[in-house]
C-alpha cells in the first residue's frame, strides 16, 4: 500500500473540511454585504464616483459590487475545494493537491484582496486581484488533469491509456 493510499481519507477529509470553512465564511461575507456594509461604504467613499462601463456610479456602489464579487468567488472556489476532496477519495495524486492549494491562493489573493480594497480604500490592492484570478484558472484546469479518466487511477504516474498499450489491449 503506498502513502498516497493510507492518506487518501486525510487528504480527503482536509480538502472537505478547508472547502466547509470557506464556504461557510463566503456566507457570512455575503451576508454582511447585503445587510450591513452600504452605509458603511457610504461613510467611507462619501460622494465619491467611478467609472464604470462609461458610467459614472457612486463608489460606495461600485465596492458593494466588487465585495459581492469576491464573497461569489470565494464561495465557488470553496466548492471546488469539496469536489477535490471528493475525487480524492478513489485517487490520491500531486496534481489534485496543487490544484486546492491554487483553489486556496486564489481565494487569498482574489476574494482577499477585494475585501481589503474595498473595506479600507486602499486601491493598490486591485494589483493583487489578478493573481487570484490566474490562480483560480490554474485550479480549474489541476483539477480536471487531476480528475482525467486519461490519467488512470494509478498511483506509480503511469496512466490507464499506457497500460492498456503496455498489456496489447
């Protein structure tokens, strides 16, 4: 039995777990977007305004919007984060593990940093924002290598499709 094997129910168990915690932390974000952060924004941006689109709309707007955003990332990458602990029960590989930890660096550095941009004006943060965003994409594309049925279910790096050339079938 190899270690990725005897640690598989732990790897699973994390990834579920850490997805649980985010999600349920996406909620709240989200929660406190819809029922307590406007006028605080008000207060903060006052009659400032941005551009948007061609548009000029009140920035106390257009950081609700961005915050939003973030709790909406935050909560779909948390589930990316369940679903890797559910392909990591009958498969345990690096190349799942890389893609929850770009699922976790992209909530950090995208979701993270639209919430301190928006909850403190500091608008340097924006610069960060893309990294979460190519973290996510990195992510997406880890994990559908990781769930591949291309890639087999075996645990040496050789795949289902260089077996079945190995064997003749």
């Amino acid at each position: 039995m190899t270690s990725c094997e005897t640690s598989g129910s732990a790897v699973r168990s994390w990834w579920v777990s850490t997805g649980a915690v985010l999600a349920g932390l996406a909620v709240v974000t989200g929660a406190f977007a819809a029922h307590g952060l406007g006028p605080y924004l008000e207060g903060l941006y006052g009659d400032q305004v941005r551009e948007v689109a061609g548009q000029q709309i009140p920035a106390a707007q257009k950081y609700l919007a961005d915050f939003r955003t973030a709790a909406e990332y935050q909560m779909y990458h948390a589930l990316a984060l369940v679903v890797c602990g559910l392909v990591a029960a009958p498969r345990c590989c690096r190349t799942l593990n890389a893609a929850g930890w770009a699922f976790v660096l992209g909530i950090a550095c995208f979701s993270g940093s639209l919430y301190t941009l928006v909850l403190t004006g500091q608008t340097w943060l924006g610069m960060v924002t893309p990294i979460g965003g190519l973290a996510f994409i990195l992510g997406w594309i880890l994990l559908a290598l990781a769930a591949c049925p291309c890639r087999g279910t075996a645990h040496d790096g050789s795949s289902a499709v260089g077996q079945q050339v190995e064997s003749g079938t």
